[in-house]
C-alpha cells in the first residue's frame, strides 16, 4: 500500500497525512506508486505507514458502529488551514452503517442526513496532530471533507480499513459487472485477489466477497473460451486456499471437471480446494455443491490415463502415511460423497416409479405435480397365462427410456403367482419388494448408461480403498448401517460384487464395533447379514461370506440363544448344507443348536445329527456334545447340597472341577464371592437348573457373562453383583429376568437411566442397592 502527503514542510509538522489511496483507474491501484511534493519530506511518514502494516496487525471488518462526524464544506485546498482554525468545533454521535454502496446513519439527520455513496470518495486519509490527540479518518468528496473521530488509534485504522475495503470491493463490483474486453477483465481479478490476500482485516468476508463477484461474473457470461476459464481458475486459486468456493462457483467447476477433465488445473489447482473441502467441511447438507464438485473432481481423476490408481493415490492423501488419519472429518464426508454419487445413478429410476422430485427438479424449483414429466411407466404387468402345449414363460418385460433399460425375468412360478387386493381383485406386485422378498422369483437387471455405470464402479471401488484402513473401518462401518444404498443398487451384480470386499473386511476385523454393524439396526430391517446370506439379494457365492460373518459374530458378545434362534428360524438350510460340506463354523452351529435346545421338532433335530455324522469333524463334535450331556444329566440329577460357597481365589477351572464332581440338581445357593472367577464361569452356571440365589460380589464377573445368564437362568431371584466390572452394556440385559426380586449394583458402573429402565421392566424387584453409583 503506498502513501504520501500534500503541504508543505510546516504543515508537515503541525499535520500529518497518512494518505492511502488517490482516484485514479482501478487496474493500476495496486502497482502504481502514488506521485505527490515533496518526495523527501514524505519519507518519513511513507516509512512509518509501512512499518504500522508491516507489524501484523488485524483488525475485524466491521459493518457497523458509533462514531464522531464532522463535515467541512471547503475546497480541499485550504484543508491545512482548517484544521487548525476556530471554526472546527461542531461533532455529531451517529450509528454509522457500512452497507454495500453507501455509508449510512441510523438517525438520517445533521451531517448525515443523507447516504454518502463509496462512488463519491475520493480519497482517504489517516490523521492525527500533535496540538490535539484526535484520531480521524479523512473522507474526501466533492466539495467538502467528512471526518469520523474514533475513540483510539485502533479503532481508527479499523474504521480506515474497513471503509477502504467497502470502496475497493464496491469499485471492482462496478468494474467486474460490465466487462468489456477479457484481458482487462483478468488483469482486474488478478489485482482483487491480491488486495484480499494482502489486506489487514481478518473476516470470512474478506476473501468471499471477491469469489462472489467471480462467481456472478461467470454465472453472466457463459461464452468464455476453455482458456479464459482456466486463466480465471489460475488467478482465484490463491483465495482458495483457505476458503471454500461458493455455489455458483463449485457450478463452474463442475462444468469444468466434466469437459476437460485431464486439464491440468484439475489437479493443480482443484486437488488443494477440495482437499480442504473433505477436511474442513462440517455439513454438505448446507452446501449440496460442495459435495457435486468433490464428485466431479473424483470422476475426473477416473478419466485420467491411470485411472483408479490416480484416485487411489488421492485416497491415500487423504488418509496420510501414519496409520491415523489426523483430520476426522475426511472419512464422513468421502462416504457421504459416495452415497450421494452412487443414489445419483439411480435417481431418474427411483422417481419415475414413485413418482417424487428428482434432486435436480428441486434445485430448479420444479416442484408442482403438473411442471414434472410423466413417470415412467415401469410396472409388472400381469403376464399372460402360457399355452397348454408349450409350457414356456412368457417373454420378458422390458422398458426402454433415454436413460435406463429395465429388463424383468419372469419364470413360470412368478406367471401364475397374483396376488390378491383388498376388495378381491388382482393386484400388481411390488418391483422392489419381489426383488428382495423373493429373488429367487424375480430376476431385476437395470441396465445403466455406460457413463452412469462409471460412476457407480468409480465410487464402488471408493468404499472398497476406504474399507482397507484399520482406523476408518469402524467408523465406516457405523456409516454403512443400516443399508444406505437405493434398492436398485443391490441388485447390480458388479456392485455388490465391490461392495463385498467391504463386508468381507467387517466381517474379519476382530473389533466388535465393527463386526457388529453386519447385523440389522432393528428386527423386521435387514442388515449385511441378511443381504449376504445364502438366498439373500447380494449373495453369489455357495456361503464363504455368510459363514465367515457368522464365525465373528458367534466369537463375540452375540454368541447367544437368541442369534441362534434367528439362525434356525431363518437360516438353517443354508447352516446344515455348509455343515455338510466340513464347514467347522457350522458344524459347532448346529451343535450348539441342539446342546441349547433350540430345535424343538424332531424330525429336524434327526436330520441335524445325520448332517452332524456325515462328516469327520462333524462326528467328532457330535460325540463331544453327546459326552456333555452325559455330564450335564449327572450334573442336573436331583440330589447334592442346596447351598455352596467357594472359597476366596476359586478360579473359573475351580468351579468347573467342583461341578463336573458329583450332583447338584438341588442347588439353589450358589456364592462366589471375592473369588477370581469371570465371565467365563457363566458357562457352567446356567447347567444348574433350580439356582435362584448368586452372590458375585467383588469379582470379575462381566458383560458378556451376564447376558448369558439372562438368556437361560430365568428363575434367578437374586443377584449380588456388588464391586463388580459390569456396565450399563450387560445390565440392561437383566431386563428379560422377570423372576428377579433382589438385586445389589453397589459400586458398578450403573447409570441413572439404565437404573430406571430395569425398575419399569422388573415387576418383582423389590430390594435394590445402588450405592455409590451414578444413579444413587
């Protein structure tokens, strides 16, 4: 910023003029050095103007404050002279607000009865002297000067910047609006941007103010060559380092990516932008454009020589070389970009058949009923019945429109199945509900446009890079559940397949938080497990998959006789045929099923032993079960003490030798107290059948044994469970046993909700002890 003085060398002392700016044409403002008297003796207020900038001093642009005015209707010739004179007394308080064009007052009297326009100041100046420690702003316009006092020197040069600012960004707005020839035009945006990188306010605005005039500017001139975009490009990348681009903007962008994709500002200029954009951005629900533009930028990449190894390297940027990723932010908003390119391929499909507002429709305000095309008409028409002498289904539906061909198989099954209405008519079935209900009636093949098919494999294969790091897994997998993909989505072969690799990685973490998402969020709502489970829509192989899910699962928490009862209820053919084939996971499944007496019909529970004996591994666990049972039946006789006390250090194989000894059908009085047994000892102690009372106080009895319990000593009637590591996690699970009248919780990890929650769900608890928990 340059400065100079006008006056002579007397004036000089007595005043000091800091000026800023002169009116001159807007290119040269910034590369022009200002031209005044007396080149020597303005050195040194030059020099000390340049310091004050150069000390790192911010200031906040400020729209709106209280001030002193004072205006002098004089030629600015005799400024020297006035300001020293007797005629100087008057000031007005006024609420000044700096608008867009004007300065205003609030209370539009006195001095500032009317709005004084940015186009009519001609120049701006700091002042002080020495005789009188005011701090002003100098406004000169045509005919007279406004002064605007300011309490400190601070204030002052906030005040200073501030107005300068509103009187540059109004100029170039004029400039900018009106252009006229292209190599002005870019030679002016060069010099907005650099006022804004070197201004001295510090505000949000500063640098959007600039990207929003470029954005009005190509929004108005859609006839620029590809060269004159990027130069534009090149010119504003500065600014956007720290800031995002507004809508209009990312709009521009976008058209970008999709024409010239392997231009070289893609990556040099775009890949800073959006790497910003996936590590700062809270919300692309606020600004949908933001999202549209990273997916542009991703397809672009795809479009280059190298392909997905190029989008793989800028996946790999993302995350960083360590083996945690230091920005939290970038893994949702690469998921949300996914989900939102992936339901995109998919958008013209879903609302022609329900009939809803396409995402574009909406942005372009096309929201009547009456303003949107007619819906496709995609429906499963009533096939006709097959002639007695050729016993061959009917040919294939198919409906063809610009963007998507719909191809429905139908067998025989599916031609004489109808269903039904309400008042006795025939009824058409659902498309989706046919294809996940029954996939084995129904055959769904949506054949995508080739580019909307790039686009689905390009972010398919996304999810699968993602899925590859340890430290986003498990938030991905909570992102992923439940199923956020369109219907549609799954029934594409070459999709699923990709989306496989993810659940294979869920399904082999270790970590429940991850494993744990492959089951459904809710019961009636299926989850990966179900989807990628023999007869399932996603499932293509003989049940690798399913088993290897089930294997984790059955390694964790939910080795329980509820997972198994929903296997038997849901999943027992495809259990015993991979049993049948030597599958070790299966073979315990189905032992497990009849140790637990899950299977209640007999004739099943013979077609499971045979399955069990077909089988080396499958005989030789089936002769370890029977050998239990044995055991179990000794165990469970009727005879043997009704109350037992361990001593203090048992140990979970102590209590096992002791129960394995003899029988104790009769024991009802079971304390372990400050013994060292754990969860583990829960597989012993639901084999006694007529247990009621269980003392566990300070020992590490768990979560996990304590769900167990719940599931099988029903007739419990109480519990000690004082000084013990359980949490809300495996309390709550108590809830199923209604027997309890008796429960101690002194010094757990109980929460006053879950307290309150096994007081509603426990009609007979009637002593409890909540001491020294949260919910005492």
């Amino acid at each position: 910023m340059d400065f100079n003085s006008s006056g002579g060398g007397n004036e000089l002392h007595n005043n000091q003029f800091y000026q800023s700016e002169e009116s001159k044409p807007l290119l040269g403002e910034m590369s022009v050095p200002l031209e005044g008297n007396n080149n020597k003796l303005c050195a040194g207020p030059c020099k000390r103007t340049l310091q004050h900038c150069s000390s790192g001093m911010r200031y906040k642009l400020l729209q709106e404050g209280d001030i002193q005015v004072c205006v002098v209707k004089h030629p600015r010739t005799f400024l020297s002279k006035i300001l020293t004179s007797k005629f100087l007394r008057r000031w007005e308080p006024h609420h000044l607000t700096l608008t867009d064009s004007s300065l205003a007052s609030a209370t539009p009297t006195g001095y500032m009865e009317a709005a004084l326009s940015y186009s009519t100041i001609e120049d701006l100046q700091l002042l002080s002297w020495d005789n009188a420690p005011k701090y002003c702003v100098q406004l000169s316009f045509p005919g007279g000067t406004v002064l605007l006092q300011a309490a400190n020197s601070y204030l002052r040069d906030q005040w200073f910047n501030s107005l300068q600012w509103k009187k540059k960004i109004y100029k170039y707005r004029k400039v900018l609006n009106n252009p006229s020839r292209w190599e002005v035009v870019l030679k002016e945006i060069r010099l907005l941007v650099d006022m804004a990188l070197t201004s001295p306010l510090q505000d949000e605005s500063i640098h959007q103010a600039p990207l929003q005039i470029i954005s009005t500017l190509l929004a108005e001139n859609t006839n620029l060559s590809t060269q004159d975009h990027e130069n534009i490009i090149v010119a504003i990348a500065p600014l956007l380092e720290n800031n995002h681009p507004p809508p209009d903007l990312c709009e521009f962008f976008c058209k970008h990516c999709r024409e010239r994709p392997r231009s070289m500002v893609v990556i040099e200029v775009f890949t800073p932008v959006v790497q910003r954009i996936l590590k700062h951005n809270m919300d692309f629900g606020k600004c949908p454009r933001l999202r549209l533009f990273t997916q542009e930028y991703i397809l672009a990449l795809n479009e280059l020589n190298a392909g997905m190894e190029v989008v793989k390297k800028f996946i790999h940027s993302m995350h960083g070389p360590t083996g945690q990723c230091p920005h939290p932010r970038v893994l949702p908003n690469l998921v949300a970009v996914c989900l939102a390119a992936i339901y995109s391929c998919y958008e013209d499909f879903i609302n022609s058949r329900d009939n809803s507002p396409s995402l574009k429709e909406i942005r372009n305000g096309c929201q009547q009923q009456n303003e949107r095309k007619p819906p496709l008409p995609l429906r499963l028409l009533p096939p006709l019945p097959p002639p007695p002498t050729l016993p061959l289904s009917p040919p294939p539906s198919i409906v063809n429109s610009s963007e998507i061909l719909v191809e429905l198989e139908r067998n025989n099954n599916t031609a004489n199945a109808r269903r039904k209405g309400p008042g006795g008519g025939d009824s058409e079935p659902n498309l989706i509900d046919c294809l996940l209900v029954s996939p084995a009636l129904n055959a769904l093949s949506i054949q995508l446009p080739a580019q909307a098919d790039r686009v689905l494999g390009c972010f398919a294969l996304i999810l699968k890079m993602l899925s590859d790091y340890d430290d986003w897994r498990p938030a991905l997998a909570s992102l992923l559940q439940p199923i956020p993909f369109p219907k549609e989505a799954l029934a594409h072969a070459k999709f699923t397949k990709e989306l496989k690799h993810v659940i294979q990685r869920f399904a082999e973490d270790p970590r429940q938080e991850v494993h744990s998402c492959l089951l459904s969020v809710r019961s009636g709502k299926d989850g990966w497990f179900q989807l990628y489970s023999p007869g399932g829509v996603a499932c293509d192989d003989d049940g690798e998959l399913f088993a290897s899910m089930v294997h984790i699962l059955m390694g964790s928490c939910y080795k329980t006789k509820k997972f198994l009862l929903s296997l038997a209820e849901n999943k027992l053919g495809p259990c015993m045929l991979l049993a049948l084939r030597g599958n070790q996971t299966m073979v315990e499944i189905l032992c497990l099923m009849l140790e637990y007496n899950i299977i209640e019909n007999k004739d099943t529970q013979l077609q499971i032993i045979s399955t069990l004996e077909s089988t080396p591994v499958g005989l030789h666990m089936y002769e370890q079960l029977c050998d239990r049972q044995r055991e179990l039946k000794e165990l469970q006789r009727k005879g043997g003490p009704t109350r037992l006390t361990l001593p203090s250090k048992s140990t979970d194989a102590d209590l096992a030798r002791l129960l394995s000894s003899g029988s104790f059908g009769n024991l009802e009085n079971l304390s372990l107290a400050f013994t060292n047994v754990t969860s583990a000892c829960a597989e012993q102690l639901i084999k006694l059948p007529s247990l009621k009372q269980l003392n566990l106080w300070s020992t590490q009895f768990g979560d996990t044994g304590l769900r167990l319990l719940s599931e099988h000593l029903a007739c419990l009637q109480v519990l000690n469970l004082c000084e013990t590591p359980v949490t809300d996690a495996g309390l709550l699970s108590l809830s199923s046993m209604k027997s309890l009248c008796s429960l101690n919780m002194n010094s757990t990890k109980l929460t006053a909700d879950t307290y309150e929650d096994l007081k509603a769900k426990l009609p007979n608890l009637t002593e409890v002890d909540v001491r020294y928990t949260e919910a005492w």
